[in-house]
C-alpha cells in the first residue's frame, strides 16, 4: 500500500469514528426525549451526567461554536500549514454537519480534507528530511 493510500484510509477511519460518535451524541443525548423523561426530578447521579452532558452538545450547536471553531481550525491549518489543526477541524467539521452546525462546519471539513490529502511539498519534504534529529543519525552512521 502506497503511502497516499495509507493516508487516505486513516483519513476515512478517522471520518467514520468522528461520524459514529457524533450520531451517538444526537441520537443519544439530543433527541432522546425518554432521557428527559427518565430523569425529571431525580437526584441520580448518572442523570445529573447525561443531562450535562446533553446541555453541553446542545450548547455547542445552539451557538453555532462547533461549527466555528471548526473552521477557525481550518482557517489556522491553511495559514500555519499545521495538521493538528486540520484534524481538529476534519472532526470538528463531521460533527458539526451531524450536529446542526452545517454551513460552517462543512467549509471546514472540506477545507481540512484538502489540506490533509495533498502531499507535502518538495521542500517541506526536504525540511523533515533535515531535522536536527536526522542529521545526528546521518552523521553517525558517516
């Protein structure tokens, strides 16, 4: 398998984990009305969880944050050509399309898979070849 290949798989299982967790947070904490029901007027500790952590993800989507914070990552992964943070805002961006942030977090996304699946240019290649690490090992050896 070609180095491309093995980004693009790790690429798409990284997409299909973020999909699968943030289905999880809409389908169990959002619109899980028996969740609500379930839990009105106990003082059970596990409710009093799941009903901060529902508040949490409908917090993040109410204000638009995930989508946003998807795209701020994009937007600084573009311009600092660091890939942290196009995998934030690769995650950031699938949740947000699942969790109601969709104009923002789609930008993001499609931004972040572009900046993840080109290659890295001849002389950034040069620069990771370069580093001081790499050079104490070259030396060594010669």
């Amino acid at each position: 398998m070609t180095a491309d290949a093995r980004n693009m798989v790790g690429i798409m299982l990284v997409a299909a984990l973020a999909l699968l967790l943030a289905v999880l947070a809409r389908l169990g904490l959002v619109e899980n009305e028996s969740l609500l029901v379930a839990c009105r007027g106990l003082a059970d500790p596990a409710c009093g969880t799941a009903l901060v952590a529902r508040e949490a993800v409908v917090q993040s989507f109410v204000g638009g944050y995930l989508g946003w914070v998807a795209l701020a990552s994009a937007g600084l992964g573009l311009i600092a050509h660091w890939r942290f943070a196009a995998w934030s805002a690769w995650i950031l961006g699938i949740a947000g399309m699942v969790l109601y942030n969709v104009e923002p977090a789609s930008v993001a996304a499609l931004l972040a898979l572009l900046l993840l699946a080109r290659r890295p240019s001849a002389r950034r290649q040069q620069q990771a070849k370069d580093e001081p690490g790499e050079r104490l090992r070259v030396g060594r050896l010669g």
